[in-house]
C-alpha cells in the first residue's frame, strides 16, 4: 500500500506540473522579435536589389540596343591631310572617331537615300542585319593613288580583265577578273558617262537578291584636295549607281570646310 500510495502521490505531481510546462510552451511568440526584423531587413534589401537590377538592365539595355550609335548631332571638326571636314556625330560610325582633330581617316554611315545619320525613328536599319542594305559606308582618307576606281580603269583594271565582257544589270557592263588578281569573286561593272570618267563599281553579285549584303560592292572617289572616300553599299542598290555616285560627292563637298567662311569677319577694322 505504501508503494501504491507514493506512486500515486508521484503521479499526482506529475499530472500538476504538466499543465505548467505546456502553458509556457503554449506562451512563447511562435516568431519572435528578431526574426522578424531580420526578415523585414532581408526583404529590405531584396527590393532594393531588384531595383537597381531593373535600373541598371534598362541602362545596360539601352546601352547595348544602341551598339556605339549616338544621336547627338554636335558638329565635329575633323582633318584629313589637307582636308578638313565638319560632320555630325551621329554619322560617324564608330564613338572614338567622334573627336576634334587631325585623323588618319574617318568612318561614316548614312541612311539610303535620306543621306542621314543615326536617329531613333531609324535604329531598326543600323540595328537589324536585314535592314542594314539601306545603309551606305563612307571612309574618308588621305589619298594614297593617283587616281580613284574611275580614273584606274584603263591603266589597271583593263588589264586584268578575264573573257569578253558581258551584259550586267542596271545598265553596267559586267566584266570578270582574273583569279590571280586578287579580286576573289567579284566583278568589275562599268558605264560610259557623258562628259565624265566612265563609272566602275567592284561587286560580289549574290545568287539572289536576299543574299546580298549591306557592303557587297564598293567603290572611291576623290573629293576635295586630297580626300580618298571610298563607299561601300548593298548590291540590292545598284540600280540607283547614278544618282548614289553624285549624292555621295555632293554630300562630302557639303561638308569640306571652307577656311575662309571659317575666318571671323572683320567689324569696323577689329
């Protein structure tokens, strides 16, 4: 009996203190205070993450859709040899030869026919490969020949003619050169002009038309006092050879500095 009874009595303890133990389990805050806060910081941080990952995607988005392209049309003074030449920013190809100075050369790119440099309403035809045809190449150097593609005609290229020359398209003579010439593929296309130097345009004529490539004929001419520009554009233009040629002319003499429009008029003999 006395065993029962301790038992009992120990039971009886037990069965009193098991409420307390659950009431202060039941008590304690299921998250507590600082874990909260650490979560409120690390939410915190997280926004701001993604912040500025939105932010700088757009800035990193907009830098890479523009691909070196500016519309900044600020003039830029550039000379060439004996040549200088005042041009916008936005038609110089390529963001280090957009700077004041003397140069070896400098690259520009000009919308068909609109002879116009790089603008929003345009960026899908400086951007996208398919519409890149409608674009025209321009380098502009010191001469290094005396003569351009026109004017080495005869000397030159006359002699390397491969076979009888044939009809081309747009009105050209088409004439093959030979393989060891150097001039892989291409053909040389030429037309009688009045009163001016026969045209001669070298061109990798494609298979067909959407084969053709935004710089697949070329051709150089001289402009000023010692200006080599050589232009580059798709074949898919070749039937606008004539007035291209005279707007590619027209539109580097517009832009040939004039030394003494530059000069400051004299006021009352200052």
């Amino acid at each position: 009996m006395g065993i029962v009874s301790r038992a009992e009595g120990n039971e009886g303890k037990s069965m009193v203190s098991s409420p307390s133990s659950a009431t202060m389990i039941e008590e304690r805050p299921l998250i507590s205070s600082g874990f909260v806060y650490r979560l409120t910081a690390g939410i915190a941080v997280l926004a701001a993450l993604t912040v500025g990952i939105t932010v700088g995607g757009h800035w990193l988005g907009e830098k890479i859709s523009l691909a070196g392209h500016t519309t900044d049309t600020r003039p830029v003074s550039v000379t060439i040899g004996e040549d200088t030449l005042r041009l916008t920013a936005n038609t110089i190809r390529f963001p280090s030869e957009r700077v004041d100075g003397a140069a070896d050369r400098v690259d520009l790119y000009l919308t068909w026919p609109q002879m116009q440099g790089y603008a929003e309403a345009d960026r899908l035809r400086f951007d996208d490969i398919s519409q890149s045809s409608s674009l025209i190449f321009l380098q502009l150097s010191q001469s290094t020949m005396s003569r351009d593609m026109s004017g080495r005609l005869e000397p030159i290229y006359s002699h390397i003619m491969d076979g009888a020359a044939y009809a081309g398209p747009y009105g050209l003579t088409a004439h093959r050169l030979r393989a060891d010439a150097g001039y892989n593929d291409e053909v040389l296309l030429t037309a009688a002009r009045p009163d001016q130097p026969d045209y001669v345009v070298r061109c990798i004529l494609p298979p067909s038309p959407d084969q053709a490539t935004s710089g697949d004929c070329q051709r150089d001419v001289k402009v000023g006092k010692d200006l080599s520009v050589l232009y580059r554009f798709s074949s898919n233009q070749l039937g606008d050879w004539r007035i291209m040629d005279a707007s590619v002319q027209d539109f580097i003499k517009a832009h040939l500095a004039n030394t003494t429009s530059l000069a400051a008029p004299a006021v009352d003999g200052r």
